[in-house]
C-alpha cells in the first residue's frame, strides 16, 4: 500500500434499539406459558428470602415477577409484597397461586426499566430469573436501587453464564443470534457484572453460587415442555425451517446429555445460579 494511502476506518456498529429488543422479549415471554414452568422454580423464592432474612411487615417489591415465586414466598413470611411484571398473563397466573394460598399480594403491571414507584419506597427489592432478562441492563440495576430504601436490599437469583440454562441460551443463540450489541442475561450470573451494574449507593454485594436442580420424565420430556411453553425457546424453534429445527433439537439434547446425571432414562440436570444480596447505602 503506498505510504500516502489514506486508512478508512471500519463503520462503527450501530447501536441496538434497545426498545425494539423490548417489544420481541414482550412478545416472546407472552407466548407458551412461562408458569409451567416457573412453579417448578419455587424453591429459588424460598431459599432467596431467607438469603435476604426476611422479616415480618418488610415491604418487598418483586420485579419481572413472572408467575411470582419470590412475591409468594415473601408473603408467606407476612410481608407486604408488590409483585411487577410487563406480561399481563403472568401476573394472572401468580394471582391465581396467591388466591390459592390465601395470600395478600398487590399485582401490578410495570416495566422493570421504569418502575412506577417514588424513590426510597421498599424495604426489600427482588428478582428470581426475571430482571436479568432485560435489554436495558443498567437502567433496569438503577430503577431497583433506586426504590429501594437506605438500609434495605436487592435480592436476586441470576442464571450463570457456565451452567446449564446459560449454556441453553448460549446454544439458542449460536442457531438464532440475538440482536447486535445486546448483553446476554447470564452476564447477571458473575460477579464481575455485578459490580458494573451496581458501581454506586451500595454498601455491599454477597454472591453464593446455588445449584437448581432440573428434574423432568426424560431428555425429550423436558425439551417438549421448553419448545412449547417457554418463551424464548418457542420462538427460536418458530424462527427457523424444519432442518434448523432438528438442528437446534439434536443440540439441545446433547447439551442435556452434558449435564445430566441420571441413569434411569429420566433428567436430573444441575442448573447454576448465583444467589445476591446486595446492601444498599
């Protein structure tokens, strides 16, 4: 090259539209039926209410509370729970388990990147699996530190990038890519993100890695289940022709394959996560 030769530099990648990124998670979240398999989830709810040592009058605000494992286990711990979600659906479903057991939760639909609550409102603000799914991963830290109190805490339960659901969303995406400049949710599943979501107005971050075990019939029992009724899953299997279809089932099946520890013919399959309390100042 000619050593006058000017140098183009390459374009700059176009940042993502976080709010069209949005809008597809809405719709995929309200398509299948995410509380069938969010119930089997309840032990997370428990477990993270204890983490966070709950007391009785505490007001806990639970954020994307999908079918409101935590908001039940916080209610049982007679606190007063405000549950948060932006799929109508789901706020039905954790109605119809808090009808169920007689428990008195507020629902209310909200966007968990602009709760509509005054600063400084709740004792306690939690997420299991729900937060961490948002486009706007800064904004939606800042919205929970914001409404919760001085003194107060954020509890969280966040899959990891190395087990088995974020190995899910890693093989999803390698058959359907996620939109360009979007952060993979299991990034919350590290401490090092963590600390870049919450760098300021904490006093303290405790992480401790938890194991959730998945147990279902079978391999295919489970893989049935997730293409039908789980969000994402649905919609990526929905994205694709019929090879990439079996494709993406062929892979699946050995990524359960990698995790599975039964030799029945049924699913036991360890899936990470990282359970966090962090302190607010």
């Amino acid at each position: 090259m000619p050593a006058t030769a000017a140098v183009i530099p390459a374009p700059a990648a176009a940042p993502a539209n976080l709010g069209a990124v949005k809008l597809r998670q809405q719709a995929a979240w309200s398509s299948g039926d995410y509380a069938i398999i969010g119930t089997t989830l309840q032990i997370v709810g428990e477990s993270l209410c204890e983490a966070l040592d709950l007391r009785a009058g505490q007001s806990v605000l639970d954020v994307a509370a999908g079918n409101g494992n935590v908001s039940l286990a916080a209610a049982r711990r007679w606190c007063a729970v405000t549950a948060t979600d932006y799929v109508p659906a789901l706020l039905e479903r954790a109605r119809e388990r808090a009808r169920a057991d007689r428990l008195d939760i507020t629902f209310r639909e909200a966007d968990a990147e602009a709760l509509p609550f005054a600063d400084a409102s709740f004792d306690a603000v939690v997420s299991t699996f729900g937060v961490m799914f948002t486009p706007d991963q800064a904004h939606a830290a800042a919205e929970m530190l914001r409404v919760c109190r001085s003194g107060g805490k954020i509890g969280l339960a966040n899959w990891t990038p190395g087990g088995f659901i974020g190995q899910l969303f890693a093989t999803v995406g390698r058959h359907v890519p996620p939109p360009p400049g979007v952060r993979s949710p299991a990034q919350w599943g590290t401490a090092e993100r963590l600390a870049e979501l919450f760098p300021t107005g904490i006093g303290a971050i405790h992480t401790t890695p938890q194991e959730f075990v998945l147990r279902y019939r079978s391999p295919e029992h489970w893989l049935e289940l997730f293409r039908t009724w789980y969000g994402p899953v649905l919609k990526a299997f929905a994205a694709l022709p019929p090879a990439g279809q079996a494709a993406l089932e062929a892979d699946l099946l050995a990524l359960i394959a990698r995790f599975n520890r039964a030799d029945d013919g049924t699913m036991v399959a360890p899936g990470e996560y990282l359970e966090v309390v962090i302190t607010r100042r």
